[in-house]
C-alpha cells in the first residue's frame, strides 16, 4: 500500500445550500486538493464559488473551466478533459496538472505527463447512475506494477470499502464526489474517508 495515498474531492455539478462554506471546511479538516468541476456554470458561477473559497486554501484548487480564472486567482492549476487532450486542443489551458482517462491503452499511449490523472469508473459510480466498472482490479494492479507513466487516482465509486481496494491495487489516490456531497454530513464523511487513506 502507498503510505501517501491522496484523497481528492470534486465538487458536484450543481451548486449545494451552503457549498462554498463546506469547502472551507473540508481544507481545514485536511482536504489538500479540491476540482472544481461544475461544466453547466458560467464564468462568472464559477468566480464567486472561488471569490467565497479563504483565499489561505486556493492554492489547492485546480479547475475544469474557465481557466482564465488562474489569471485572477492564485490556483493549483488546470484539469485538461479527456476530449480536449484527445483532440490536442490545450490552447488557453494554462498550468495543467491532470487529466481523465477511461482506458488503460490510453495512458500508455500518452506522450504528456501529468502531475496524475484520473482513470474512472473504478467501482460503480455513486454520483452518476449507471456508470460501472470495466476493468477488473487485478489488471489494474499489473499495470501499476509495469506500465503507469505518471500516478493514477481512482475516480468512482469511492467509499469506505472501495478506497481500501484502491490503495491495495496501487492507485496513488482516490477521488470522491457522491460519497462526500450525498451525504448529510459532507465534513465527518471526508474525515471517515481520510483516516482510512492515511492509514
């Protein structure tokens, strides 16, 4: 197992009652990286999201839209989606740190690096109905074993039991949204989350 396995979260695509203060929280209880993913928002959505984010913890905020944005707030960095990278369309992406893939042919084809990248569904999606896994774990622990280029962070499906399973098969980290943002108590799920990623 990854003695510094990271535990990332993503937000949901539609604004939550109170999101922004629960962000804050979520870095105070330890959260190092947060993705900023809501692709339905607008620019100006996304900037007061950022605008209500301490600015002490915008530093690990990394965005997958409207990426101008890195040019008024001090930010992590930039996710490039899976169809632009496909489509070699980077142009106004600055500062990219990771990316999406879907299959493992992919990453082993890729001439970039990254920072990491997520590889999804792992387990069966909690926040989006129907996605399910299509690669078994002992694949994935033999391409880890021989083939990963850059660290790999397992994107769905992640819970209590899944992250354990992820850290046994070798991802460098898991990330979540449904377990995390479905829950009735978001701050006390990521902690419940973190200790088992820490341990």
């Amino acid at each position: 197992m990854l003695l510094d396995f990271k535990l990332i979260v993503i937000t949901p695509e539609k604004d939550m009652a109170g999101e922004a203060g629960i962000v804050n929280r979520l870095f105070e209880a330890g959260l190092q990286t947060l993705h900023v993913r809501k692709p339905n928002h607008t620019r100006q959505e996304i900037k007061n999201l950022l605008s209500e984010i301490h600015e002490n913890f915008r530093h690990r905020v990394v965005l997958h839209q409207h990426y101008e944005l890195l040019n008024e707030y001090d930010l992590k960095g930039s996710h490039l989606p899976e169809n632009r990278r496909i489509e070699g369309d980077t142009g106004g992406i600055k500062n990219i740190v990771s990316t999406s893939f879907h299959k493992l042919a992919d990453i082993t084809r890729e001439k970039r690096t990254f920072e990491y990248a997520f590889f999804s569904p792992v387990f069966r999606s909690i926040s989006k109905k129907g996605h399910e896994s299509s690669v078994d774990l002992a694949t994935l622990k033999k391409f880890f074993q021989s083939q990963a280029p850059f660290p790999i962070i397992a994107l769905g499906g992640i819970n209590e039991e899944t992250i354990v399973l992820a850290k046994e098969t070798g991802f460098y980290g898991a990330a979540c949204i449904g377990h995390v943002w479905e829950n009735s108590d978001p701050i006390a799920q990521f902690k419940k989350l973190q200790k088992i990623a820490t341990n």
